[in-house]
C-alpha cells in the first residue's frame, strides 16, 4: 500500500533526478565545490577543489566533481582536500554531516577540525590512557562517554605526529 503510494508521488514529481556515474554526467566539470563549515567558523565557502576523501561510516569515501547526490555522517578521521593545483591540505574531524549535491556542490558540516600537526601525540595517549581507565568504571555513563572518547582519541592517535 505504502509502496503504490510512494510510486504514484513519485511519478507526478516534476523534477525528477537520474543516478548517474561520474563519467556518465552529460555537463562534465572538473571542479567540485567545497563548502566546510564548523559552527564558529567556515573554512570553505563554494571553492573549487579536485578531490574531498572523507571519514565517512560507512568508510572513507573519495568524492570528485559529479559524484551522485550523497549524504554520509563522518566518523573521527582524517578530512583530505585537494585542492586543484594537486596541493593536499588535511584536518582531524571529530564528526559530522557530508552532503553530495547536484552541480558539484559538497557541503561539509563537521563538529571541529584540526590541522594534525597542533597534536601533541604524547599528550593524545595520555588521554586514551586515561579514558581506558574510566572505561573500566562500573557507572554506565561514565564508560559510555569514555567509549566516545577513546573513539575519537583512537582515531587521533593515528593522525597525531
């Protein structure tokens, strides 16, 4: 019942978007336009980009100018931008929301970004150390915000120099 109602809206929908592979895309561009947002701060606003390979949760994902319209939640990891002239500019984000859509636009709405070098790996594994002992804890919140910690800091830890 559902699925006849969603198919008869569907077919009246006046604008109607085709999946496509992005070697398939009738009006090719090679310009991906990058929007990076963090709530106190835009790093990027529509600049043009070669390649975004994102922290996605469903895995790292590579997104190049007419990739089909996506949405995908970032995982703690690393954000890499290439930008056209082949130069690599990267950030640790701790989460967020990517978007994918139609005329090459990729907004990116993360929690924080970091450039990996403002790390100390040091103090990063005294972190984790410290959150593996919460973990241990018999109080249930406690190790719940400790098992999101060592997520993020585990995934840093990897990234710090």
């Amino acid at each position: 019942m559902f699925r006849q109602a969603l198919r008869q809206v569907a077919k009246q929908s006046s604008t109607v978007v085709r999946r496509s592979y992005a070697t398939e895309a009738s009006t090719a561009s090679d310009a991906l336009k990058l929007s990076l947002a963090l709530p106190h701060q835009t790093l990027y606003s529509e600049s043009e980009v070669e390649q975004v390979n994102l922290p996605s949760v469903n895995g790292d994902l590579g997104i190049l100018a007419n990739h089909i319209p996506i949405v995908e939640q970032l995982r703690p990891g690393l954000l890499e931008i290439i930008s056209k002239g082949g130069e690599t500019e990267q950030y640790f984000v701790s989460g967020g929301i990517a978007t994918v859509q139609p005329g090459n636009k990729l907004t990116i709405s993360a929690i924080e970004a970091f450039k990996p070098d403002q790390f100390d790996a040091q103090a990063v594994k005294n972190l984790i150390a410290d959150a593996q002992k919460r973990a241990a804890s018999t109080d249930e919140v406690v190790v719940a915000e400790a098992n999101i910690e060592l997520e993020v800091l585990e995934a840093l830890h990897n990234i710090a120099k």
